[in-house]
C-alpha cells in the first residue's frame, strides 16, 4: 500500500481517482489516524467493485502546459506522486483511445476502424474537459461569481475535436498516439459530422463567443436547443435545393452529457386564475419537460471549460396512453409525446401555417422558460438560505442574441411574482437591471412580431404581463411628450408600442383628443360646385332635372390582426442594446429604434462582432499560422491579435511572400480535392479563388455576383482564345450557402447558379479560364477548408443591409482580398487593412432610400450593360429555363417582388468596373500578395476576445476569474 496525505476530508472517507484509463485509484482516510491509504486497480477487472461513498475533487496536473493547480478545498500533498489522469504522452493516451474502444462502446467489437477511431479519441478527450469542466464550475459555485448566460437559438460550432485537442495543447500526444493505432488525427477528425444547432453567422457568432469566453476566463454559459434534425441537410440535382433531414445525431454525440437530474417543466395553453394567496396561477393546458444535455466548451491554454446547456423536450411517462395504445389507437396513444419531441426537431421550422408558428413560439419559449429557471434555481443554490433577491442583476447577467429569446422578459417577471412572490415595481427593476439585447438586423421580417391571438392562446399569463409592460410604456410616452400636440404622441405611440394595432389601455383611451372633422358628403361636393359656377351656368341647369342627394359610404375597412413587437420589448425590458458593427449600430440609433434612443440614449452602444483566432486561423490554417509564428518571433498572436499587426513591416520582404504564396497554394489544393469529391468538377489550383460562401438570400446579393460571372462568360464567348487569356485572369468561382426550405426566390437563385455553372464547366472553349462551382450543404468544416484557401471574397449586400458579418473578418485574417460594398464589418475592416487592399464598389447605406424613391418614381435607367446580361440569361444559353421570375424581379419600378429592391441593376457597371481592377491586381502577384499580408496584419481587431471583453466591462459587469 502506498500512503498519501489529503486535508480537508473527513475520516472515514473514501475517493476515487481515475489515474488513467486502464486504472483507477481508491483513497480511504482511516479514521485511527488520519491518514491516506491508497491502492491501485486495474479498471479492465471485472471484480473490481470499490464501494464511494463520497467524492471530492482532488488535484491534478493541468492537462496544457500550465503548471499544476489547486482546484478545490482537498489537496493532496502525496509522498508518492498521483499520476496525472490525462497525461499528455502518446502512449498513455493510446491506452485511453484503446480502453474507450473496448468499454464505452457504440460499435461492435470486431473492427477497429475511422468511425469508432473518432469515437473513442472524443471521448478520451472528453474525460481531460470533464476534469477542468467540473473543477471550473465547482469553483464559480463556490465563490459565487457573477456569471453571464449567453441565450441563442442558433450555435453552429462545427467540429469539436480538433479544437479540443488544439486548446488542450494535445496536438502532438493525440497525433503521436494515432500514428501508433494505425490512423492520422486529420482522417479521424474528418469523421465528425458537424452539430445542425445553427444556420449562419448568428449561431456561429455565439459559438466564437463561448470560445472566447473560456479562453479569457470570464464565469460564462450558453443556452440554446438540441435540435435533433437541425436545419436541414441540402443536395443540389437538377432542380436546384433539396431539403433532407440532418444525421447527425444518428450516431450519437460523444461530447454531449445528458443531465437526468436536470429538468424543468414547461406549460402550454391554460389559463391565468387567482390562488387563494391573492397571487396569479397558471393552470391546465400542455405540460412538457425540458431536459438538459451540456456540452464543455474548453478555452486555449487554460484549465477554465465553461458550458453550453441545451434542452431536449419530452412528456412525463404518464402522458403515454397506454389503454389507447393497447386498443389500436398507436398514434393517439403517443400523441403528447410526440408533440413535446417535436419542439426540438428542426431549426426555423417552416411558419407559413399557424402549426408551423405555434412551433416555433413554443421553441422559443421553451429555451427562454427552461434556461430562466434553471438560473434561478443556481441563483438561489449559490445564494445558500440567504436569498435576496434584489442581488439577482449583481449576480446573473442574461444576453438575449437577437429577438428570438425576447420571451425571457415576461418568462422572468412570471417567475419572480407568481413563483418568487415578488411586487410588479420589484420584479420590473430586477429584469430590466438583468437582461439586454442584441440587435444583428434592420431587415423587418428578422424584427420578429407575433400575432397577439396566437400568444393569448399559448402563453396566456405571458400576454398579461406583456400588456402591463405595454401600459407602463405608453405611460411613459404620454409623460415624455404630453398631449398638446395630438398627432406627434399618435405617431410617437404607434411606432414605439410593444403591442401593434391594439387599441390603448383603458387608462389612455382619451389621451389623443383631435378637432372632429365632419364627413364629406354628396351634397357638400355639388354645393361646392354649383358655387364655383358662372350664373350662366347655373340658369342653364335650372331646367335639369336636380340631382340627387346621396351620402357617400365608405368600405368598411378591415382591422389588422393585433401582433406583438419583439424588438421593442426587448429595447424596452432590458438594460442594453448593442449594434454588432459601427454602421449598422449608427442606422440602429438613426432609423430602427430611433424613438427609443430619444427616450433613453444611454441603453444604445456598439459591440463590433469578431471570431476567434483559435478556429479561424490556428486551427484550419496550420501552413499560415507557422509562418506567421515564424515572423513575429512568437505564437502569443492566437491570445493577443494585436501582434499581427507586425507583419506590416515584412509585407514587402521576398521571402515572406514567397513562404505566404506556398502556404495559400497548399490550402488550394486541398480545396481542389473538396471540389472533385463534392460535385465531380476538376479546377486548376493556379486559378484565382474567388468565394462567396454564406447563407442564401437577396440581401446578400448572390444574384449580383453569378450575374457579374455570367458577363464575363460572354465577353469570353465574344472572344478568340488568345484575346480570352489575355483580357481575363482564371478563375473559380465557388458558391456555398443553404435558401430556407421556404424562401421560393431564394433558392431560384441556387437553381441559376447551379445552370450558370453547368453550362460554363462543360464548355471547352472557356477550359480553367472560368470554372463555377457550388459546393453542396456548406458548413463550418467546409468554411475551415474554403477560407484558407481564398484569394478573393465577396461581401456584397446592399448597403444598410448587413448587420456585420463575420465572415468577412475571417477570410481577411486568412490574407484574403475582400470585394464589397461600405455595409457592415467592411466598412472597419476597409479602414484597418488599408483602403489601397480592399477593392470597394456600389451605392452607400445613405444613398438607398433616395434611389429606391427613383425607382418608385420611373427615374432609373438601367445601365446598357445589365440589359446586355438579362437579355443573355434570357437567350436560353443556361438551358430550357427563361428565369422569368428570377429577372422580372430586377424590373419594373414597383410591387412585391419587382423593382430590384437590393438594387443589383443600379450597383452592376460599378461591380463590372471593380472586378476589372481585381484581374489588373492579380496579374500582379508580388502586389497581390503584400495586399494579402496586410489584409492578415490589419485583422487584429476582429478577435471575438476583443468583443468579449467589451461585453463584460459595458453589459455584463462581469469580472475574469482564474481558477486558484
């Protein structure tokens, strides 16, 4: 028996301590003396049994490079030392690789090979993040941390395991430790499907934060859904999109930890009475369970793993119909189970029919009402018996990412009166002192509203609650602007209301008092005439028979349906509310919420998004990382991007261009494979890699682009071979993007490019001069492969239109030139990389409202070029498809659909012009690449850590905690 010295635990107590995968040690702490006896024992033993009857957190070497921490009350001061669990060798993670393989199995026993490989390395790695992910939150529980809570319904994270590795810093010991199993990191990493918790850059946005989160130490988690289907997986055919329900979950997800004890009940329908205590109850209706499924995030280069919480629903046992099932009735028998299930089957569930919107409302407020309860309850747990509750705000910080999670306003007030017992005044101050707002568009239908009927039905308590914060508002409305003027407190209540075309509360029926006007009859208008009449006129119709005298009946007019405005409750019930890049914050302040910023100026700020350095650089691109290393002398630049503003010197240097060349043709190749694998086309890797890779939709202005590649294709047609290779630098133009299953043009836009691309690929004349491509169901992991490899990318939304992006800021930290207009993150990333190294074109953000004014009013003419290409697409040239809709809707000067509203035709000859000073560019490849240095040098700003630190000082007041 080896002996050990542990303070802090009672005698009598017995531990364990996993020491690696194949063994595991026990502790008991003998109560004649105190001390520590310990025995080590083989885990594959089928006779070891060790009886716990209590466990304690005890000190282990930090699995990076930081020495070893103390994490807890019990500290082990050993005359023989514990081995580290995890240590980063390549033979002991072998043996932990090996032991996942054989006793946490998912399949069979007879092979060993890619699939199970990736299972059973996760979950070797899983057991380092379990380590510091429960020593984490053992310490924030136990000093009661503030902690901020970040509620998404979107968290696209993509792939886990590399990053795990590369944050552990158990690059090496894992690919050692492959090599001798047989496999390769890369190849077992491949295995991975990505997580369908996102769609975009709004759930990819969150999944930087958490990354950043960690990584800076700041006491975090994340709330969202655990979608078993997610969004959808996209095929491209011949039609164009194809929808197929995502897998990725098939398998099961090897990171996740579902959480038994962990549930909450969430309700439906019903109705609000009175308890006998004089308090509101919600009663009846449809009862579900959110369950809990945690997945740690771990940060770079330090122990903190903080947590991303995701609720699955289902029904309590007892709401299976077993007389139901057992007669026949299967599907009637199961039906509450089903209907709990599905709220967390798909992302944005189809709403065009009232099923589809009942959906989605009860999906988000199951992540609101679950994730609110779930604070609460840690709140009072870290709270002890001494619950007050007006130190919630001191010690929650709730951040609601766009409108969808705004249902946590009312959800928190309903908690804290009707559970908590809390007054109206205590439990307002406390959500507004909690709670803030994220705003990422000014696009309407994102500005969510829901039909208050629908609400009333599924929520009713929730509605109550809201008008009385409708109330409140309008009070506060009347007070600021007073009743003299009657048409400016009409105009400043319709736009500011939360509740929409709803009549005012009781209270402010009178408050809009106007001069009556009388109604316009017949007979007024006739008087009228006959006065402007000559006498000569009047003898004349003397002798007419006299017309008769009808009053004028208007149509009666049909009453809007009364909807609630997210946005505004949102402005309206927290504290904060940021813009996500300067511009869009200054049209945020100027146009969306204009009257609230006059109300209250000091809740409105900007927090410029950004995306962590670890994945978007580090991580997908080793060949420029390395080199970028080797210039500034030093890897610190992944924690503090500031440092890459050093290769601003060597831009000009050879032999950082020659490497930096090298680097960007490696990545290409590998993309050349992507390409051949995903559709069958074969590119030349000395093209020019020009992408466009991000969600489908008109705004973002894909049309713009394949109609910008379907002008140069004629002027190639119109050409001999020779003047061809001279006007045009080669290119692959490569698409990438999912259209809402229901966005009609949206994917009339995919089936163009995916002709456009058909026809110019197979043309023989054309060769590598012009290749386009759409790689089918884009995602993180393909965005990890196409970014390094990118040489020019388009972010070309109509101007005002684009909150941010961040793509954008990825592509420009992998030296990749950007083309686009001043919206968004461009207009910053334009001023840090230099204007000479960002090729800029188009209309400005406050040029279109005047321009669509023109357009409305027959103004515009089309520029000769745009015709040119319209009659083209129309020539059949693309096939039997006239794309008709797709075109008519650049046409006419107004209507639904029609009037070219994100003004592709007024942008176009500016975007021709452009793209010719990009060919001129790249024939220059010496300039090309300085421009290429300093897009990477001029990144430094758009780290997610930079956003993240100034969440935490200006909303969250939230501090950074190391673990002791």
């Amino acid at each position: 028996m080896d002996t050990m010295r542990i303070s802090g635990v009672p005698a009598g107590a017995e531990i364990l301590v996993q020491c690696n995968s194949l063994s595991s040690l026990v502790a008991r702490r003998c109560a004649d003396n105190g001390r520590w006896k310990t025995r080590m024992f083989p885990a594959r033993s089928r006779n070891w049994r060790p009886s716990l009857k209590r466990r304690f957190p005890l000190v282990v070497k930090s699995i990076s490079s930081e020495p070893k921490e103390k994490v807890a009350d019990a500290v082990i001061d050993s005359e023989q030392e514990v081995m580290n669990p995890f240590a980063p060798d390549a033979a002991s993670v072998a043996s932990s690789i090996k032991y996942h393989a054989e006793f946490t199995p998912l399949f069979s026993p007879e092979r060993f090979e890619l699939p199970k490989a990736f299972f059973a390395t996760a979950q070797s790695v899983r057991d380092a993040l379990i380590m510091n992910w429960n020593a984490t939150y053992e310490y924030y529980n136990r000093v009661n941390v503030k902690q901020a809570y970040y509620l998404s319904m979107e968290f696209l994270q993509g792939r886990a395991l590399s990053n795990a590795v590369g944050n552990l810093g158990l690059n090496s010991a894992y690919g050692d430790a492959l090599k001798r199993l047989g496999f390769d990191l890369e190849s077992v990493a491949s295995q991975e499907p990505d997580p369908a918790l996102g769609n975009g850059g709004l759930g990819r946005l969150a999944s930087c934060f958490l990354d950043s989160m960690a990584t800076l130490n700041y006491p975090a988690w994340g709330y969202g859904l655990r979608y078993k289907y997610g969004l959808f997986k996209q095929r491209i055919t011949k039609d164009g999109q194809e929808e197929a329900a995502e897998d990725w979950l098939e398998l099961s997800n090897p990171w996740e930890v579902v959480r038994n004890d962990v549930s909450y009940p969430i309700k439906f329908y019903g109705k609000v009475v009175f308890g006998s205590d004089g308090k509101k109850r919600w009663i009846g209706g449809e009862d579900i369970v959110a369950v809990a499924y945690d997945v740690p995030i771990p940060g770079y280069k330090t122990n903190t793993t903080i947590n991303l919480r995701l609720w699955s629903t289902k029904a309590p046992s007892e709401d299976f119909d077993l007389s139901s099932y057992n007669s026949g009735k299967h599907t009637e028998a199961a039906e509450a189970l089903f209907n709990a299930e599905k709220i967390c089957y798909v992302l944005y569930p189809g709403d065009e029919s009232l099923e589809g919107k009942t959906l989605r409302l009860k999906q988000q407020y199951t992540l609101c009402s679950a994730s609110l309860q779930d604070i609460v309850t840690r709140f009072e747990t870290r709270s002890g018996g001494n619950v007050n509750w007006e130190e919630f705000p001191e010690k929650v910080a709730v951040q609601m990412n766009d409108t969808h999670p705004t249902l946590c306003i009312p959800e928190l007030m309903r908690i804290l009166m009707d559970l908590k017992g809390l007054s109206w005044e205590d439990a307002w101050k406390i959500t507004q002192r909690t709670v803030a707002y994220t705003n990422h568009t000014v696009l309407p239908e994102a500005l969510e509203k829901w039909s208050l009927e629908l609400m009333e039905k599924l929520l009713p308590r929730h509605v109550e609650i809201i008008e009385k914060i409708d109330e409140e508002l309008v009070r506060t409305i009347v007070s600021e602007y007073g009743t003299a003027d009657p048409d400016l407190l009409e105009e400043k209540l319709k736009a500011m209301r939360i509740l929409e075309n709803v009549e005012l509360p009781s209270a402010f029926a009178d408050v809009i008092v106007k001069p009556e006007i009388l109604p316009v009859t017949a007979k007024d208008t006739i008087d009228e005439l006959e006065d402007a009449q000559t006498s000569v006129e009047k003898e004349q119709e003397e002798d007419k028979t006299a017309v008769v005298e009808e009053e004028v009946i208007p149509e009666p007019k049909v009453k809007p349906p009364g909807m609630v405005r997210m946005a505004n409750l949102a402005v309206v019930g927290g504290h904060a509310v940021n813009g996500v890049a300067e511009i869009h914050s200054e049209i945020v302040k100027q146009d969306v919420f204009n009257d609230f910023v006059q109300l209250w100026p000091e809740k409105f700020q900007n927090k410029t998004n950004g995306v962590t350095p670890r994945r978007w650089i580090r991580f997908c691109n080793p060949y420029l990382s390395d080199i970028i290393t080797k210039w500034i002398g030093t890897e610190d630049w992944v924690l503090h991007t500031e440092k890459l503003a050093e290769l601003r010197k060597f831009a000009d240097n050879e032999d950082l261009q020659s490497e930096w060349r090298a680097a960007k043709k490696k990545n290409k190749l590998k993309v050349v494979s992507l390409i051949k694998e995903r559709t069958g086309y074969t590119v030349s890797p000395d093209a020019m890699f020009d992408i466009q890779i991000k969600r489908i939709h008109e705004y973002k202005r894909q049309l713009l682009n394949i109609l910008g590649i379907v002008y140069r294709y004629k002027k190639m047609k119109e050409m001999s071979a020779s003047e061809r290779e001279k006007a045009f630098v080669p290119r692959v133009c490569i698409f990438g993007g999912k259209a809402f299953a229901t966005y009609v043009q949206a994917k009339r836009i995919v089936k163009f490019i995916t002709d456009v691309a058909s026809t110019i690929n197979h043309d023989p004349e054309i060769g590598d001069l012009l290749k386009v491509i759409f790689v089918p169901d884009y995602n993180v992991s393909v965005a990890e492969l196409l970014i390094p490899a990118s040489e020019l990318s388009q972010h070309i939304s109509t101007a005002g239109m684009e909150a941010s992006g961040t793509s954008n800021m990825k592509f420009s930290m992998n030296g990749c030139i950007l083309i686009g207009t001043l919206d968004g993150a461009n207009v910053e990333i334009r001023e840090e990389v230099g204007e000479e190294n960002f090729f800029l074109f188009g209309a400005k953000a406050d040029e279109i409202v005047n321009l669509r004014k023109e357009r409305a009013e027959g103004k515009f003419v089309p520029d000769p070029t745009f015709e040119e290409v319209k009659k083209f697409v129309r020539s059949g040239v693309f096939g039997s498809n006239t794309y008709d809709e797709l075109i008519g809707s650049l046409e006419g000067n107004e209507g639904f659909g029609r009037a070219d509203y994100f003004l592709v035709g007024k942008d176009f000859p500016s975007y021709i012009e452009c793209q010719e000073k990009v060919d001129e560019a790249y024939r220059d490849q010496k300039r090309w690449t300085r421009m290429s240095i300093l897009n990477t040098a001029g990144s430094f700003k758009f780290s997610s850590d930079r956003t993240i630190h100034e969440y935490a000082k200006d909303i969250w007041n939230i501090k950074q905690v190391e673990l002791p």
